[in-house]
C-alpha cells in the first residue's frame, strides 16, 4: 500500500486579493504529483505553505507525518529539497561559496554530490550567482536541494523560462529521484507538456480552487476530445460535457469517453487540453 | 550560524577588505590615527546594513524558510556578524596603535584614554546596530535606514530638550560624581541590555516580514 509523504486536508490562506481555498490534496511515495494552473493560481503559496514559511488560516499539513507546524518540523526541513521559481541567493555568491554556506545549514550536506551535480550541469563553481543564465540559476537551485539527502522534493516551477532541451534533462533528473525508495516530487509548473511527461498525478488548481486532483492515466482514460457537427452534438448527453469550442463548421467538446454513445469518434485528449477545456468550463 | 556569518562576509568581503586595509594604514601613522579610527565606525556601522540590504534585495528569507536553519538562528548571525565587525574596529583602532606604541617607544601613549575613546565609539556603534536591526527587518532596509535615524534623532533631542528645561547640572550632574569606569560598564550594559531587547524585536519583526504581513 502507498503511504503519503504529503497530506493536506481543508487548507486555506487568505490574502487581500488572493484566497486559496479548501485544498485537500495527498503525494503518496513514489509519485511525481504535478501541480497545474495560471500564474496566480496558488501553486506556489501552497509549496510556501507545506513548508511552513507562512502561516495557515485552516487546515491540516502532515509531511511524513508530522504536522507541519510541530516544533520538530524543521529539522525534518532536511529531508525536503526545495527549488523556488527564482534561485533566491545573493548576486555576488558563486556556487563554490552557496555549496559551503548549505554545508553548515544541512547536517547531511554532502559535497561530493553537490560537486557532482555542478560538474554534470556543467556550472562554474566560481562564477558569481549575477552572471548565470536562468537555466543555469534553476540548475544551481536543483544541485543544491539534491545534496543534503532529501527524499521530497518540492519543485516551484523549476522548469520555467528553460529551453527544451534542459528541460528535458532535469525532468530526468526527477524522475529518476522518484524511483528510489520512500522519494516523492512535487512539481509545479503552469508548462503542462513538462507535467504530462513524468507525472503520476496531476493536480490542477485553478483561482485558489483544486478543480482536480486525479491520476494522470485515469484521466488521460476518461477524457477526451469529440468533434462533430451541432446536429451530431445534441445527441452527446449533458453531463458528459465539459467544455465546449463552438465553430463555423461543427463543434468541438471535451467528453467522458464513456458517456458518449453512437459512434461518435472521440480522439484521445492531452493533458493540456484537458486542463484548458477545464479551466473556461470553470470560468463560466 | 557560522555558515550564515560566513554568507554575510562573503557579501561584504571586498568592502570589508578594503576598509580594514585603509583604516589600518591610518592608524599606523599617529598623525592619522583619527582617520583610521572614522573608517573602522564606517566598516563597524556599515557593513551589516550591506548584508542586510543583499538579503533584502534576493529575498534570502524565502530561501531560508525552506531550509532547516531557524529564523532565531538567522537573526542572531545578523547581530553577531556585526559584532564581529565592532571587534575588527576596536583591534584596529586600539590594537594598532598599542603595537606602533611598543615599536616606536611612545612614552605619551596613554592606554585608557585610547580604550575610553574607542570603547565609547564602539558602544555607540552597539547602540547603532540595537535600533538599526530590527528597523530594517520591520521596514525594509532603506525604511529601516530613515526610521532609525528619525529615532535617533529623537532620543538626542528628548535627551537636549530634557537638559535646556531641567537644567544640564540636573540631568547629568550625577555623572560627574560616579567613577568613570563605573559610568562605562552601566552604559555598555545597558546597551548590551537593549541588543537583547532588539534581538527578540527582530526575530518577531523577520518572520512576520518573511510570511508576507508588511508586503
């Protein structure tokens, strides 16, 4: 049976112009679980929030099992590699110096890994933090939360901005880091082709709601993508509808395969459209 | 905690380098002696808000916040950071000149004057860094820059406000009376006393910055 690493039940945060709303979601171990929406969404307030670095309104955080706002919490902070959407380090630090200031933060900080992960991402352990490129930033960030021993790690779109072929790599990287006994990955990121590619389960928040929170096979099996003409489409039953594209010459709809009927051919649906088609059903 | 002082040197260090060396060479000479000394308050006072202000500027709180080392932690590597630096200021301005005493055999070097003068200085420094902190957590560092110089402003006007009204003699007059060092050891643990003070200020001001509640 799996266990979960992450549990979070009815969490909100309020903000003044931002709520994020009731989320209920779990990562069991072994999983890649990716965490989908619009820039705004609430992805990375809820990775901020897993790690307690703000305060909660409602709801429950268990990481391993531990309540998130228990005092021993942080030094369980050294199980769980987290890479932010920026590299959050002064401008004028190299690689060299953040590997020595993460060696007397993490007790399990190992150097041999972190000067591994530098050599393989080929980044210059002397150049200053200012003059690396955005890839080269993000790879920093991801070397050093794979050097202290984690088992979890939380990913806020790290692979944003990147060109395809680096992110190729790194989505490598996570994949295999999920494979390895009692490891989990959460990873956000609005790039659904980057999700579809290694996730085991997709959780698609959108405007501070978790609209869905699914297996991604289950849901590349349920849905998918029918078009038609209107006539034909008066025919598909209502609650087998979700989403709509009304055009000159017939009409396109995300379905449930299963609840259409009459021959109808129902091509397979991405991930990406799934999330799109979802995410203007939700708007109206 | 050491890592995080070593961060902050690592931001500071060619500034640092540089201060250190220019006050050093001054203080070498005794006709410049005083130059030195203004350059190690300048590396004293300044250097923290440096480091502060390239912590700001990255936002290495959020980057903290994931990490297992505890907000108490991180503030108090502010304050003993800039502790370190009161210490640098104080070898040079005092350490220095004591040693060029010895080789030059000054004979009208006097050892307690110096350590009065710099001491007070460095007090004064203390007492910089007891506002200067939590101010730049609780407003940002620029803010926090203004804020502190308006409170010190203010104390100093209380204080020669106070003296015009009540009379100097009254105010201070008791000073005169008690032994020097006395007056100093009260004086530096008070300021000692309101770092403390500062200190629990500071790490309250750092984590309600860090969950977005001045934003």
């Amino acid at each position: 049976m799996e266990s979960n690493i992450v549990e979070i039940k009815g969490l909100s945060k309020h903000y003044k112009d931002f709520s994020l709303e009731n989320l209920n979601l779990n990562l069991p171990a072994g999983c890649i679980l990716g965490l989908v929406g619009e820039n705004g969404a609430g992805k990375s307030t809820t990775i901020r929030l897993i790690m307690d670095a703000i305060g909660r309104d409602a709801g429950t955080i268990t990481v391993f099992g531990m309540d998130n706002q228990s005092p021993d919490f942080i030094r369980l902070k050294e199980d769980i590699g987290v890479v932010l959407d920026e590299t959050y380090v002064p401008e004028i630090i190299t690689a060299k110096q953040l590997g020595k200031i993460m060696s007397g933060t993490y007790r399990h900080w190992d150097q041999n890994a972190y000067d591994g992960w530098l050599k393989k991402f080929g980044l210059p352990p002397d150049k200053k933090f200012k003059d690396y490129s955005r890839g080269m930033t993000m790879k920093l960030g991801i070397a050093a939360a794979l050097s202290h021993g984690a088992k979890l790690l939380l990913l806020d779109e790290a692979t944003s901005g990147l060109d395809p072929m680096v992110r190729d790599e790194l989505l490598d990287v996570f994949a295999d880091f999920a494979v390895q006994d009692g490891h989990a990955v959460l990873l956000s990121s609005h790039i659904v082709s980057d999700l579809e590619k290694i996730c085991d389960y997709i959780a698609f928040l959108h405007q501070g709601k978790l609209v869905l929170c699914e297996e991604k096979d289950v849901l590349l099996d349920r849905y998918g993508i029918l078009k038609c003409s209107k006539e034909e489409f008066g025919t598909v039953p209502e609650n087998a509808v979700h989403g709509v594209r009304n055009g000159t010459y017939g009409v396109e709809a995300l379905v449930e395969r299963d609840r259409v009927r009459g021959g109808l051919l129902v091509e397979r649906a991405t991930l990406e459209d799934i999330i799109l088609y979802l995410s203007k059903e939700d708007k109206k | 905690m050491i890592a995080l002082i070593k961060k902050d040197l690592y931001l500071v260090g060619k500034q640092a380098w540089t201060l250190l060396g220019i006050a050093l060479l001054f203080c070498i000479s005794p006709k410049l002696e005083s130059f030195g000394s203004t350059y190690a308050i300048v590396l004293a006072m300044t250097l923290p808000l440096t480091a502060l202000t390239y912590d700001e500027r990255c936002h290495w709180d959020q980057y903290m916040a994931m990490t297992p080392c505890p907000p108490k932690k991180i503030v108090l590597s502010k304050y003993l950071f800039a502790l370190l630096l009161i210490a640098a200021a104080l070898v040079i301005t005092l350490i220095v000149p004591l040693a060029r005493s010895f080789v030059t055999g000054d004979t009208e070097f006097d050892l307690a004057e110096k350590l009065v003068g710099s001491g007070s200085i460095m007090t004064m420094v203390l007492l910089v860094n007891a506002l200067m902190i939590p101010t730049a957590y609780r407003f940002g560092v620029e803010k926090g820059r203004l804020t502190m110089m308006l409170m010190f402003f203010l104390a100093f006007g209380i204080i020669i406000g106070g003296a015009r009204v009540m009379g100097g003699d009254k105010m201070f007059g008791w000073m005169e009376t008690m032994p020097l060092a006395t007056l100093g050891v009260c004086v530096l643990a008070a300021v000692l006393f309101l770092n403390v003070v500062s200190y629990f200020l500071a790490v309250r001001f750092y984590l309600k910055r860090r969950s977005g509640a001045y934003d």
